[in-house]
C-alpha cells in the first residue's frame, strides 16, 4: 500500500488499541495488541506520518533510531539486588530503566498525555547483542524487567535487505506477533502532500513530467546512486531558502541531495528554465491581475512542457499564498479562543491561570506543532 493508506490503517489500529468497555477494560487486551511493523524503501516518509498520527489523534510521540543504541542504553545497566526466597536470601540481576522506556515516561510527566506512540526506526538494523533485547520487545514489550506503560503503541520501521545491507531477517516467532505494512513509494499521494506542505514549485512540475525520476534506486560501478521523496522534499525547502537569499542552486548543489547523477543534472537543467519561464512570462504580474498581449501570444504558441512549466509556477505561488492565507486564519482563530477564555475567567470573577500574553503564546506553539509534521 501507500503511504497514505499506511498512515489511516495506523491511526485505525491506535484507535482499536486505545478503545475501552464501559467498565474501562481494553476493547484488545494489550497482550494482544500487536506492535505495527512497517517495512519500505528509505525515504517515503515513514517517520513523518507518525508525527501526523500523534499530531491528529493528541496523543504523544517517543521516537528514537534504534541503530544508534547499544544494549546498554536501550536495555538499561545491571545492578545486584537482594531477595529472599524460602527464607533464603539470593544475589538477583536487576536494571536500571532503559533509557527508550524513560522518554516515555517522561513525556508523560511533562505532557500529561497517558496514551501514545513508541516509535523504532530501523528496528531490523540493530546490532548483534541488541537484537535478542528488541525481538524481547516486540514480543514481550518488555526491555529487561522493565515494561512499556499501557496506552502506548509500538510502531517499528524497517527497510527491505535490498535497500540496506545491514538488515535482520525477522524470524517466524518475531512475525506471527507484529501486524506488518508494507509500502512502496507512490508519487500521486506524495504530489497531494508537496502541494498542501507548499514544496518548490520546480520540483512539483518537474517530477509531474517526470514522474519516473521521482524514486530510483540504481547499483553502478560507483556504488548505490538514488533519488528519493526525502531527497526532493529537503533539496525543496533549500531552493526555498537559497532563493530567499538571493543564491543559486547548481548541479552540485542538486546533487548532493539528488545522488543519482542523470537525474540531478536533468533537474538541474531544468531549473534554469524554470527560473527563466518566471522573468519571460511575467509570472508576478499575472498573479496581479496584470498581463501583456505578447506574453500570452508567447505562452499559447510555447511547447507543452514550457505550458507546464508555467502552470507549475502560477500553482506554487497561488499554493503559497493561500498556505499563509489558512495560517494566518489559523493563528487568528487560537487568538480568539485564548481571548474568549481570558474574558470568560474575568467574568466569572476567577483569576486566569495565564496571563494573555501566555495564552497567546501557547495559541501559537499549538500552530507550530501541527505545522511541523506538515498538516498546514
């Protein structure tokens, strides 16, 4: 499936999970609430649609890159404890709490979210003394003697072996416990997403004339050489900063973010014209209601690609627009609420718990939040 199906099968099972009877018992015992393994190629956005979930569902967010652990961090450190057994005492291994288990609570203390998301990347990359303590996890959901609270989702995310030689092969026992997804890059949901998060226009266009050059992975004498959907959505937001700046982005610049070389030179080309088409076709003065007669009669008689070209350009700005046209709605709305709040308080005679300063300010990073993973 795609990574948009990905993400509302997902949000579907997080719902199951954190569903109860009247009597507050899990609808799915958590024994029997499976962690959700999704495997796919490396940059399809993964990560990102489990900011998105959290986000859209208000519960929290744990993630972590499993790869960058060992089993000490993830598992905790051993200590020596005594107990008593049949009236005998014994030297007993326990752990600290593992540091992943520890974020959790954490962001439970500081959020007072109780339910949320515990995110692995990389899970099938781990290192070999790691590997028994995660396999632990995904059965058990247990890191030592220490377990993941209630409420909390496991999502796990791997890339396929041909992808990535480092990976493990996950054994029957491991599997017959995960629900698993598998997705595959699809250029028509990710297009749906670059035009609602406002990335480059040139990108957008190009890859719509383009649409195979969107996700390439190809093995040369030279080593791996790929283009992928992080690699244009980051090379997107830096044409976005260069051209703030007044600077040019190049073959090389494209290429350190586009590492299949054709392509990245194909791109590259493509922008100069795209920057061209901007000052040939007055693009700025159209979009102000304003055009001239040899511009139109150039732009009816120009090849299509050019016409696309063109189109590409009026959309992105139109998207942009109307992108900072929503926020701005947005902000005035959270605005309101925190006003209509403070006026209540006064008028019931309590004294706010904030000032309207604070409540303004907190209006603000409940933008910020959602805007980050991109839902604005």
């Amino acid at each position: 499936m795609n990574i948009k199906q990905a993400k509302q099968e997902i949000t579907n099972t997080l719902k199951a999970y954190l569903a109860k009877d009247p009597l507050g018992n899990y609808l799915i015992p958590p024994v029997r609430q499976r962690p959700v393994l999704l495997m796919g190629p490396p940059g399809v956005g993964k990560t990102q649609i489990m900011e998105q979930i959290a986000v859209e569902t208000g519960v929290g967010l744990v993630a972590y890159t499993i790869t960058h652990h060992t089993r000490q961090s993830a598992v905790g450190l051993p200590f020596i404890e005594k107990r008593t057994y049949g009236g005998q005492e014994y030297s007993v291994t326990e752990y600290t709490m593992s540091e992943i288990l520890a974020s959790v609570y954490s962001l439970m203390e500081k959020t007072g979210l109780r339910e949320g998301i515990l995110f692995l990347d990389e899970i099938n990359c781990v290192s070999e003394t790691l590997a028994p303590m995660m396999l632990q996890f995904l059965q058990c959901k247990t890191f030592g003697n220490q377990r993941l609270p209630e409420g909390w989702l496991i999502a796990a995310a791997g890339n396929p072996p041909e992808y990535n030689r480092s990976v493990r092969d996950f054994d029957v026992v491991t599997l017959d416990r995960v629900k698993r997804i598998d997705v595959e890059e699809d250029f028509a949901v990710w297009k749906e997403y670059a035009r609602a998060k406002g990335l480059h226009g040139a990108v957008v266009s190009y890859l719509d004339i383009k649409k195979e050059n969107f996700y390439r992975v190809e093995t040369a004498a030279e080593g791996v050489r790929f283009a992928t959907a992080r690699g244009w959505e980051d090379l997107s937001e830096l044409l976005a900063a260069y051209e703030a700046l007044g600077l040019k982005a190049g073959r090389e610049v494209v290429g350190q973010y586009i590492q299949l070389p054709r392509i990245a030179r194909d791109f590259a080309n493509y922008l100069e014209l795209y920057h061209k088409y901007r000052d040939i076709y007055h693009v700025d003065e159209i979009l102000k209601g304003t055009w001239r007669p040899v511009t139109v009669r150039e732009l009816r008689a120009a090849p299509f690609d050019e016409k696309l070209s063109v189109m590409g350009l009026l959309l992105s700005r139109l998207s942009s627009a109307a992108r900072d046209t929503r926020r701005q709605d947005a902000l005035c709305q959270r605005l309101h609420a925190a006003l209509t709040e403070f006026k209540e308080a006064l008028a019931a005679g309590e004294r706010p718990t904030e000032t309207l300063e604070a409540l303004a300010l907190r209006r603000r990073e409940d933008l910020k939040r959602a805007r980050d993973p991109g839902l604005t």
